[in-house]
C-alpha cells in the first residue's frame, strides 16, 4: 500500500525535508514538498494526491475542505499538535484528520524556561554589549525564580514538564487546566486566581473558542504589576494590542513570545529586507522587555524526528485501517 500512497506536503522547510526524507526510507511513500502555504489559492497543487501535509500556518478552511475532497485527496496530516488551523468540523464525514499530539514536550518546556531566563536575567542585552566589547553591568540587574509564584495555564504533558523544570528552580507552582489532572504535586486553582497570584504565567493549552484571547485588558488588569509572559501555545491566546498597551503602560514587566496570533504571513520566513507592514508586531519586537522567536520551540533534532515519524505512522495506519490513534474528532 504504502509505496502508491502519494502526499503533498505544503509549506515544506530544509530541516522538514530531511527528517521527513530519512522517516520515510522505511516507508516508501511519494513525498512532494511544496515550500508555499495550503491555501484556497495553492490547493489545486493537491490534486491527485491520497494526502496532505500540512503544519501550523496553513489554512485549511471549508472551502479548502471542500476543494481537497473534490480532487480526491483522503486524509489531512498534521505534523504538529495544533489543530485550530483546521475546520475539523467540516472535514469530518469527508476527510481524515490526523496530528503529532506530543513530539517532545521537553523541547517546548525547554525553549520556554530559555525564553524566561533570557528575559529576566538579560542575557540577549549582555551578549550584544560583550560582542561589542562592553562590560558594564549597568541595566543588567534581574531577579531570583527561586521562590517566586508561576502560573501555568494547561496542565498536559508539556505543561506537566514545564511545571518540573519550574520545581527545580525552587518555585511555587499554580496551574489551571479545564481537566485537571488526578494525583499531582501542585495546586490548581481557577484562572482569576492565575491572574491574581502569578509572578510568572506561562501557557500550554490549545486555542479554542474558550482561550481565544484570554489575556485581554480585563485579565491584564487583574494581574500583577510586573507580571512576566510566556506564550509558547499559540498566539491568538493573548490580545497582541492588549499586551501592547500592558507593556506600555508598565503593568507587564516582560514577555517572551514564540507565538504571534497573526504569525502566519510572517514566522518562518526571512522578512529582514522588506518593509515590515504588522505595527503591532514591529512595536513589541522594539520593547525592550519583548523577547520574540519565531515559533521555534518545536525545533530540537529529537522533536523533528518525532514529528516525521508519527506523521507518516498516522497515514499509514489510517489509510490501512480508517482509523488511527491520533485522529482529530469532533
């Protein structure tokens, strides 16, 4: 079966191609890789293909839906654990849809906890000045996590991690999960109280329409003054404006962004010689207590392999079976 199994594999990367090429040596599926975007302009580059690959920046609407159906195509294939970029409530009855759920929650954690260092001990600042030969500690000052509060949003396995990495610096942890988890070595408490108590929020939870902007300029108001941000879920969970206005008025101390909630035209690619057209983004990334990365947490060469490995476990389970472990259901 597998060696007719044709993908075309959309928004395809160097580091995409050669994890996804050494996966597939024991698989012999047909790999096309598109380095453009899925979207209502780009899915005619589907047809005749059994399956698309897509990832966190495609758009995979109704009408896409709809057009992937009519050229035949019979499965959607995530390689990333989001789904909010796919409409799986119309796929379902017509396509397959199925995602990388944990590929290395370590990777995701750690990037986070390096984002927080980095932030508040200020070492982007103090590797510019060194390069320049400056060693004045002046503006440099941070402080202490050991003992301070952080409050993690989402308490699967990558915040279950992330909470580990947290206990080790000696911190207290406070953590809100619409289902919570049984038997565990932190408090849950309710999200106001995320906002009340925190020194440190971090969030690892899906976007749906529930966490669609949950930090807005309400709960920014209810949180400490000071507060520090971590975002490495996804980034319509925080109202940008709103967190722009935070910043600027100095409630916000800091925040560290590997996600951007309108990132899609923008992470992934070199926009250093263009005219840079998303003030709000240009504003943030200018704040000197913004640190930005560009959706890189995923990428460690474990969490690559990873990825590419149940990517194509998932497409070959579903089209034997018509089912697989991994499929997203609405």
């Amino acid at each position: 079966m597998s060696d007719k199994v044709k993908i075309a594999f959309f928004d395809a990367k160097d580091y995409d191609i050669a994890s996804f090429d050494e996966a597939n040596k024991d698989k012999n599926f047909k790999i096309k890789y598109y380095d453009t975007k899925l979207d209502a302009d780009t899915v005619k580059l589907a047809k005749g293909y059994d399956v698309v690959c897509v990832f966190v920046n495609d758009t995979v609407d109704e009408k896409v839906i709809n057009s992937l159906y009519k050229k035949g195509v019979k499965l959607i294939a995530l390689r990333c654990a989001g789904f909010n970029n796919v409409d799986a409530a119309k796929a379902a009855g017509k396509l397959g849809v199925v995602r990388v759920p944990a590929y290395s929650p370590y990777a995701v954690a750690e990037h986070a906890t390096a984002l927080l260092l980095t932030s508040i001990r200020r070492i982007h600042k103090a590797y510019i000045r060194t390069k320049d030969f400056n060693f004045s500690l002046n503006g440099l000052m941070g402080f202490d996590l050991h003992g301070k509060t952080v409050g993690v949003v989402g308490t699967g396995k990558i915040g279950r991690v992330f909470i580990d990495i947290c206990k080790g610096f000696g911190m207290h942890v406070i953590a809100y999960d619409k289902f919570p988890a049984k038997d565990v070595d932190f408090e849950y408490v309710d999200i106001k109280e995320i906002w009340k108590r925190s020194d440190i929020i971090s969030f690892h939870c899906p976007l749906t329409e529930e966490t669609y902007h949950m930090v807005d300029a309400k709960s920014i108001k209810n949180m400490k003054k000071g507060v520090v941000l971590i975002n490495t879920s996804r980034g319509a969970l925080i109202d940008s404006d709103a967190l722009l206005e935070g910043i600027r008025s100095r409630h916000i101390g800091a925040a560290c962004l590997d996600v951007y909630e309108e990132e899609a035209d923008v992470f992934f690619e070199d926009r250093s010689g263009h005219i840079f057209e998303d003030d709000t983004l240009a504003r943030l990334i200018s704040m000197p207590n913004v640190i930005v990365t560009s959706h890189q947490a995923f990428l460690t060469r474990e969490a690559l392999t990873n990825i590419a490995q149940t990517t194509l476990d998932n497409i070959e389970e579903y089209l034997g079976t018509g089912k697989c472990v991994n499929e997203v259901t609405v």
